[in-house]
C-alpha cells in the first residue's frame, strides 16, 4: 500500500542534444544548434543557461521557447568543446564534441 502522506521529490534534469549535427572542425566555420530537453518527458526547456567553451573561447546564452540556443564558432586547433547546461531546479548535463582536422 502507499502511503499517501509521504512527501515525494520530483526529480528534473537536462539532456543536451544536437538537432542539426555535432561535428566540429578546425579552421572552419561551424554552425552548432543545441537544444536542450528535460530527461524523460523530452519537453524543451526555456530560459537554460549554456556556456560553450572551447580552446581560447568562451560563450554564455540562454535557451528560448523552443529550448534552443545556436552560435558560429571557428576553432584555430584540435581539442575539445565543452557545452554546461544548468537552470536552478534542475540536474546539469555536461557535453564534450571533438574539434577535429579537416579531411
């Protein structure tokens, strides 16, 4: 039986996803859309803050309705981006995608 005077938590968390593709190359500009989801329901989520980091470079933006936020970025080497998503009341997700030479 449950007991109906048990106080439940409801957790929340953010899946980072990529709608239009994640590759990322050196020397080239690259047009990276993110959309961020909430695990479970896939319900997008507004108002997240991103940060985008990458080797020398750094981006704060935030989500709209759709749960989607997108920049141009030109990395000059080889490494890694790191994407942070956190909104208060949430679980973070950390994302890294390869920086990579062109073939």
């Amino acid at each position: 039986a449950v007991d109906l005077n048990t106080a439940f938590d409801v957790i929340r968390a953010l899946q980072v996803t990529f709608p239009v593709g994640n590759q990322m190359y050196v020397g080239r500009k690259n047009y990276l859309v993110i959309r961020i989801l909430e695990k479970g329901t896939k319900a997008p989520v507004f108002g997240v803050t991103v940060s985008i980091s990458w080797p020398g470079q750094s981006k704060l933006l935030t989500t709209n309705e759709q749960g989607e936020c997108s920049l141009e970025i030109e990395p000059e080497q080889a490494g890694k981006v790191r994407i942070y998503a956190f909104k208060e009341t949430y679980i973070e997700e950390e994302v890294w995608l390869p920086i990579t030479e062109q073939k």
